[in-house]
C-alpha cells in the first residue's frame, strides 16, 4: 500500500469521485432527502380521532430513506477504519450501468412523470395498469404476464387503498 491517494475514476460528465466513496455520497444523500421530507410533513394536517393523516406514508418511507442512508455512511466510515477501501491490484472492479440500464432508470422516471401528468385524466386504475405493463415489457417480461400482473397490481392498490385505508383514488374517464 502506498500513501498515493487513489485515482480519480471519470464520471458522466468528465467530473471525478474517488473509488470507494459512492456508499458515502449516496447515504449522505438520502438522509438529507429524508430530513427535509420529515421536516415538510409536519405542516400536512392532522385528522381527528388519532386516525392516520396524509402524513404517515410519506413519513414512514422518509424516516426508511434517513434510516438506510444512515446505514450507508456509518458502514462506509467503519470500512475506512478497517481499511477496505484500499484499491486491490487484480481484483475485480464493478462493472459500470450499461447504456440499457441508464435508459431503463430514465423510463421508470418518465414513468412517475407521465403518471403525475395523467392519472387525473386516466384514473387511478388505468394509469397504473399502462404504466407497469410497459414498464414490465420494457424489462423483458412476457406480454400475457405483463397484462396480468399489471392489472392486478392496480387492483389490489385500489382495493386496499380504498376499502382497507378509505383513501380515495382518482377514478378519471372510468369514474
């Protein structure tokens, strides 16, 4: 081991990390995402009674999103005390997202894009349905299976969403 630091690896546009650092940025990242949602919650109303408000499901992902992002950086640190992060002559590196995984992580995000912009239109039910077929297509899964597990998954949301939680969906061309 020598005291050189590590090279710097190119990023997408040219900008440099050092290797090793991703469990860092990316556990530091998702604890400021999950702070700042907490702190924006705390101003969504309360219902009476005690009964769940609109609060809680983001609360629970965000306080999850804070929790293992937690996780990340404290593993991260423990590693850098043990010494892991030191690059290995001969060991296998990971590989880099190939262009088909980049564009698969950009059509999951058009995906909650074309949702937020149509459900109201669509509804609920509909929406959901195109969205997880072609999005389960677009993963290589069969057509018959991708139709079948599409409208089920919708289903079984509007279902226990609106029977199990007694929040409403919207219903959009279908209502």
């Amino acid at each position: 081991m020598t005291d050189e630091p590590a090279p710097l690896e190119a990023g997408p546009a040219g900008e440099g990390i050092r290797p090793g650092y991703g469990d860092l940025v990316a556990g530091s990242l998702a604890v400021v995402f999950g702070a700042t949602v907490l702190v924006y919650i705390r101003g969504f109303p309360q219902l009476p009674g005690g009964q769940p408000g609109p609060a809680l499901f983001p609360g629970i992902i965000a306080g999850l999103f804070a929790l293992f992002g937690g996780i990340l950086v404290v593993r991260w640190f423990a590693q850098r005390r043990a010494g892991v992060d030191a690059v290995v002559e001969g060991a296998e590196q990971p590989e880099r997202p190939t262009t088909k995984a980049w564009l698969t992580a950009l059509a999951m995000c058009a995906a909650v894009v074309v949702y937020l912009l149509v459900v109201d239109l669509l509804g609920f039910t509909l929406t959901m349905s195109v969205l997880l077929f072609a999005l389960m297509k677009l993963l290589g899964t069969r057509t018959l299976l991708a139709a079948l597990a599409a409208v089920t998954t919708a289903v079984v949301l509007v279902l226990l969403f609106q029977m199990v939680l007694l929040v409403p969906l919207p219903t959009g061309i279908l209502g």
